[in-house]
C-alpha cells in the first residue's frame, strides 16, 4: 500500500515538474486517476512541503517547492550567461580573465567553463604553448586563422611588436631589441 501510494506521488510530482501551475483536474485526466485519491496524495506533498500550492481565481494550482538545489541550479545557468556573454564581448579569453572579471575561484571558473564546453556552447583553444586555454563562443564568426591571430594579439610582447612594426616598418631584429631594451633570447 505504501509503495503504492509512493509511485503515485511521484508520478504527481513529476507532472506537477513538467507542468508547473497545473490544477487537480488537469493531473486527474493526465494521469486517470479519481480526483478523490489524488488530493489525498497531493495533501501529503504539500504537508511535507515538496510542494505549494497557490489559490487564485477561486482554482489550485500547484507548484514545486524551490529547494536550494533549484536556486543553485538558476545561479549557476545565471553565471554561465554571464560568462558566455564576456566570452563573446573578447574572444580568445584566458581562464584567469574570465576568473578575476566575475571574482570567483580559477576552479570556480574552470567548472563553469567545461559544463559550457561539453553542451557544446563554447569551444576551448590551446595556445601555441598547447597549456593555456583561450575560449570562443561556438557560433562565433570567426574562423580558426583570426582565432589563432587573436590569441597572438591578446599576448603582450608579440602585441607590441606587431604595433610597433606596424607603425615603423621595416626593421631589423637589432632594432626591435634596442627599441625593447631586451636579450636576443627574450624576445
């Protein structure tokens, strides 16, 4: 009998999940069963709190309770919105960025980040170094060459260098190193 009963409150909580507001008439005809003995199951819901239930235009309604997995889950779809919307404001964004521009943990992040990546919203570039990640949105329009120039760009020697040939062009390896002050290695 308990088991019984049990099967039948979650078959209601899961109508109730899928249609959120519904009155007890639309869950006696989904699930055929006498109104009588739903409101017995639905009143064990609601005194357990599983539940709520709302009585406006003289009709119940019911809703799920949200418990804190439901708020954690709307916080962490509220972040990777926010993520996702940086991500295509500056492509080709390192982990750090993205962790110091929302003040969260580089793990925090991270976490973040792969559940975009494996929903398939966001795509992760390893640098040339192949240990830094740069990130892109999916549906951006930019293809692989202008992600890997961007990757180049957003590093800060190869940026200068490449602005500085740009406003004095040609120049000799010597003079970039004098203009740098910097070793033949560094640069």
């Amino acid at each position: 009998m308990i088991k019984k009963n049990r099967e039948k409150q979650v078959r209601i909580y899961s109508i109730i999940a899928k249609n959120p507001g519904i009155s007890l008439d639309k869950i006696s005809e989904i699930i055929r069963m006498p109104v009588e003995e739903i409101q017995i199951n639905l009143k064990f819901l609601l005194r357990h709190k599983i539940i709520l239930c709302s009585d406006r235009e003289g009709y119940k309604r019911y809703y799920l309770k949200k418990t804190n997995v439901g708020l954690r889950v709307e916080q962490s779809q509220e972040i990777r919105q926010k993520i996702y919307g940086f991500i295509e404001k500056s492509p080709g964004v390192y982990l750090s960025e993205i962790a110091s521009e929302f003040q969260m943990r580089v793990s925090l992040a991270e976490y973040h980040l792969l559940h975009m990546e494996q929903n398939q919203k966001i795509l992760a570039i390893k640098d040339d170094r192949g240990y830094y990640r740069r990130y892109f949105t999916k549906d951006s329009e930019i293809g692989f060459e202008n992600k890997k120039l961007l990757s180049i760009l957003r590093q800060e020697i190869p940026s200068k260098i490449i602005s500085l040939l740009l406003k004095k062009s040609p120049m000799k390896h010597k003079e970039i190193l004098e203009y740098f002050n910097v070793d033949k290695s560094t640069l």
